[in-house]
C-alpha cells in the first residue's frame, strides 16, 4: 500500500465500520448507504470525491441525532470519512482501469476490432481493411 492510497483505505473502512453500526442499530438504509458509499469512495476521484465528501458529512451529522448509540458511533464514522475525502479526496489515487494496459500490436485484439468496425479481418490477410465478399 503506497502512502498517498492511505487515506483512501482508511476512508473506506471508516464506511465499512459505519454500515455494521448502522445495521446493529437497525438503521438499514443507512447501512447501505454507507456501502454503497464504500464503492463510490474507490470508483470516483477528484472533485467528485470531495463532493461525496462533503455528502458524506452531511448524511453522518443528520443520522448522529437519531439518538441510537449505535446510530451516533455509525454518524461519527461517517463525518470522519466524509471530513478526509473533502479535504484529500482529490490527492487519492483512483482505484480501477488506469492500471490496464492493452497491448499496441495484438493481432487478436486488432481482428475483434476490425470485426466491430465491420470489416473482414481475413481479407488479403490484414485485419482492419475493408472486405470486398460483402
């Protein structure tokens, strides 16, 4: 785990420690949510994770006051998520494609594409030209 993806994973188990106090109060809406959150929290960067951030912290004060202290502990996890993706959600690294590469010169990969382009990638034996059959 590299230092700057931290913050990321702290955040997410923060939320996950919020959805079981959310659940053990009953409060089961609350707990999907804060999974649900868990998702996002991996699958957005930038500014559209400091937006949930500032979501996050909203839905964690209004659901502190239910009185539960399950509900309270489960609020608190969620405003202390909410408060790190506001402030470092645009420096956390995303989570999920970035990493793929695909290869430049994959013959295989060059017939499929020709193939949804509409070409017949058996023609004259170069994937990619038109086909003259059809």
């Amino acid at each position: 785990m590299t230092r700057a993806s931290r913050p990321l994973w702290i955040a997410a188990l923060l939320l996950v420690g919020a959805a079981g106090a959310f659940w053990g109060a009953g409060s089961v809406p609350l707990a999907l949510l804060s999974l649900a959150s868990v998702a996002a929290v991996v699958a957005l960067s930038g500014v559209a994770r400091r937006v949930l951030g500032a979501l996050l912290v909203v839905v964690g004060v209004a659901a502190a006051f239910s009185g539960h202290w399950l509900s309270v502990t489960g609020g608190a996890l969620v405003v202390g998520s909410g408060v790190l993706l506001a402030l470092l959600g645009a420096r956390m690294p995303k989570i999920g494609v970035g990493g793929q590469k695909t290869r430049a010169d994959d013959p295989e990969t060059d017939m499929w594409r020709a193939l949804e382009r509409g070409d017949d990638p058996t023609a004259d034996g170069n994937p990619g030209t038109p086909s003259s059959n059809v």
